[in-house]
C-alpha cells in the first residue's frame, strides 16, 4: 500500500516523537490518530512482547470524559454491564449498545468518582453519542474529550520495569484495578490492563506534556530489561481472541454475537438505551457468533476486507481478522460464523484473496 499522506486532521500523539526515533515502520488510523502497528517486523514485535516488556503509544484510545451529578445514570444508559456494584479504583469492559442493540464501541470504563468517568473508547466516534444522549435526556453532565492520552506497558517484565518508575505499589494493583502514583509530582491513574494477553499496565497520561518525559523515563529504566517500543501485535492479539471494534464487529452485531455476553446483565442494567432490543433477541439467543478460527496452508495475507466463509459453498460467515502464528504454527483467525457451523471441529473453506482454504472452527482462543 501507499503511504498515508500526515496532515493536523490525522492527528499525532504525545508520544509520537518517541515512537518515530524508536524507529516505527507503519501506522494505522485510530480515532483519528496514529497508531503504530510495526516496529521490527510483527513476528519479530510478537516474539520480543511474549518475553520481555515493550512501551506502547496507545494514545489513540482517546477518552470520553463525563463529569457532573447524572454521569452514573448516563453511563448506565450507555451499556448493558450492570455498573450498580463497580467501585472507585476499578476499570470495566463494557460493550456500548445503541437502541437495537448494536455494538457502537467496546471500551475499558474507568471509575474516578461516583460523578467523574472516563471510557477509554476503541475506534469510533463515541464522543456525539453520549452527548447526544446527555442533551436528549437533558442530564446534568460535562460531556468532554480531556487532555489523556494512555501508554501502556506490556509484557512478562511489565511489572519489575514499573515498580522500578511508581514503587512497589504498582506489584498491589489488581486485574482491571487502578491506583493513583506520582510522576514528576503529578498524580496519573496507572491501571493493570492492556490490549494483550502478556499482562502489564495502562498509564492515562494526563496532560501531552508528559508524554515525553514519561516515555523516556520508562526506556532509560528498563534497557537492561530489553524495553523498547511497541504496538498492540495482530498476531497476539487473535491468539488471545482480543477483539477489534470496526474489523471483528460493527453496529450491525449485539454483543452476544461477538461473544462479550459475559459483560452483559442486560436483565438488571435498568436504563440502558438497548436493553429492550437485547432483552428481545437474547430469548432467541444469536444465530451466528465470533469464533477461533484455524486456516490451513501458508501464512496468510493481510485481512483488510471480509473474507467469506464457506460450508459446501455456500456462505456461513466472514473472517475479519487473521495471522500467521509462529508459536501455533497455524494461521489464527477471528471470523463471525453461523449457528449451523459454529461448533468446534467444523470444517470449512475461506475463500483467501489467493484461493480457498481449509479451516476449523477451534473451542476456543489459542491461550
Ligand atoms: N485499553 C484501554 N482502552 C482501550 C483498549 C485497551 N480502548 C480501545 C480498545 N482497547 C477497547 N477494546 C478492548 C478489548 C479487550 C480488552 C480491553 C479493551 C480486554 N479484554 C480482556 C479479555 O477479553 O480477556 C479482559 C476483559 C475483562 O475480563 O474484563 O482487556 O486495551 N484503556
């Protein structure tokens, strides 16, 4: 493919500066935003992130802020997670439904008060929906893009590189946890979470003037743990069935669909925008889904449309996304099948840009 043309509208980040004179050799566009996708090379990155621990400049994963005395009903409205019982400290995947149903995003939640949330959205323009739905309902909030930009830490060392910057107070943070630590004498929400199986750290940098300076404490810290730059790994992230808003699903599927039912309470997240849409097709329960999809063959091109999936020629599904792994030495996919070929150790054919292949619905995600 050709080059992306920079220009103010694709925005550039914090750390962009960083990740430049690390050497990245491509980006995509997330939210308007660079993202890096290959420093290395994405089995060199894949393998480098599954040993040591990498800095990631997930700035793109921009934040809807909203502040003021209904900011809890309106994030109610918003999901169909119960959010009756999250705390203060505490971060949540919540799938984002319209009033079909639809997926509209599926963002990390971050509770900072009972009146002050952030949803750390994935990429699609959430920010005129909530506010929308905070005018239309005539709510008491702020409804704000702040000033936040997250870099994560990924990585099996993630945790002795950050206890290294923070303290031993980063080793007490739980799964999906946040605790408030000092840097450069500004407090930064640092979270146990990330957009990889490995484990590690989201830190909101809140203010870009930290960007840089947090970037490169973190590289200096940790050379002799083999730091370096990285990026959210396609190859990772299919092993470990993490899903990609606008590839692997889009408003056109309900959450039980891509398989996030596990964040739905639908039945008790009183309020929620969609919950009659779900509550009527959660009766029927979906007939089709995400699977774990193994192809046959050679490593497997770029997946940058659909691939249709086939049972006796006929379509009963898509691929959207796909990898060649070297540690499962299969290509790995995510693929949305139909009930009637959903079951683990279907075969099927997936009709590739270079020619059918065979494939197997797996059990499960490859960890
Ligand atoms: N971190 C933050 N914001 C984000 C992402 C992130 N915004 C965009 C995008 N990623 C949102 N999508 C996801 C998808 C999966 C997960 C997080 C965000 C995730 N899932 C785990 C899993 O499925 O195993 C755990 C979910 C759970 O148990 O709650 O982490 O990465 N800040």
């Amino acid at each position: 493919m050709a080059l992306i043309s920079p220009s103010r509208r694709l925005r550039r980040t914090p750390f962009s500066d960083g990740v430049e004179a690390a050497g990245v050799k491509a980006y995509t566009v997330y939210n308007h935003m660079l993202l890096p996708t290959v420093f290395d090379s994405v089995e060199a990155d894949y393998h480098h992130l599954k040993k040591h621990v990498q800095i990631w400049d997930v700035a793109c994963e921009r934040q809807v802020e909203i502040k003021g005395p209904d900011a809890a009903r309106l994030m109610q409205m918003l999901t169909p997670r119960d959010l009756r019982r999250m705390q203060i400290g505490q971060c949540l995947y919540v799938p984002i439904v319209d009033e079909t149903g639809g997926m509209l995003n599926d963002p990390v939640a971050v509770k900072l008060a009972e009146d002050h949330w952030w949803i750390s959205i994935a990429d699609s323009d959430l920010l005129y929906w909530v506010n929308a739905v905070a005018h239309g309902w005539r709510l008491d909030v702020l409804v704000d893009e702040p000033d936040v930009s997250p870099l994560a830490v990924q990585g099996p060392k993630a945790e002795a590189l950050m206890a290294r910057l923070f303290g031993p107070r980063v080793r007490e943070i739980g799964f999906f946890r946040y605790e408030k630590l000092a840097f450069q004498g500004r407090d930064l929400v640092v979270a146990r979470s990330g957009y990889s199986k490995q484990g590690g750290f989201e830190i909101y940098v809140d203010g870009s003037d930290l960007g840089m300076p947090l970037w490169q404490a973190l590289m200096a810290a940790g050379e002799d743990l083999q730091v370096r730059a990285g990026c959210p790994n396609l190859i990772e992230r299919i092993e470990g069935g993490l899903l990609s808003y606008g590839n692997d699903m889009t408003d056109d599927n309900t959450p039980h669909e891509c398989g996030l039912g596990r964040f739905c309470n639908t039945s008790t997240a009183i309020g929620c925008i969609g919950r009659d849409a779900l509550l009527r097709v959660a009766k029927e329960g979906p007939v089709q889904q995400i699977r774990a999809i193994a192809i046959g063959g050679e490593p497997v091109g770029c997946c940058d449309r659909w691939w249709p999936i086939l049972a006796g020629g006929k379509r009963v599904g898509r691929i959207s996304s796909a990898a060649w792994s070297p540690d499962f030495r299969t290509n790995v996919a995510i693929g949305m099948v139909r009930m009637t070929h959903w079951d683990a150790g279907t075969k099927l054919e997936i009709e590739t840009p270079d020619g059918l292949r065979p494939a197997i619905v797996q059990e499960k995600f490859w960890n």
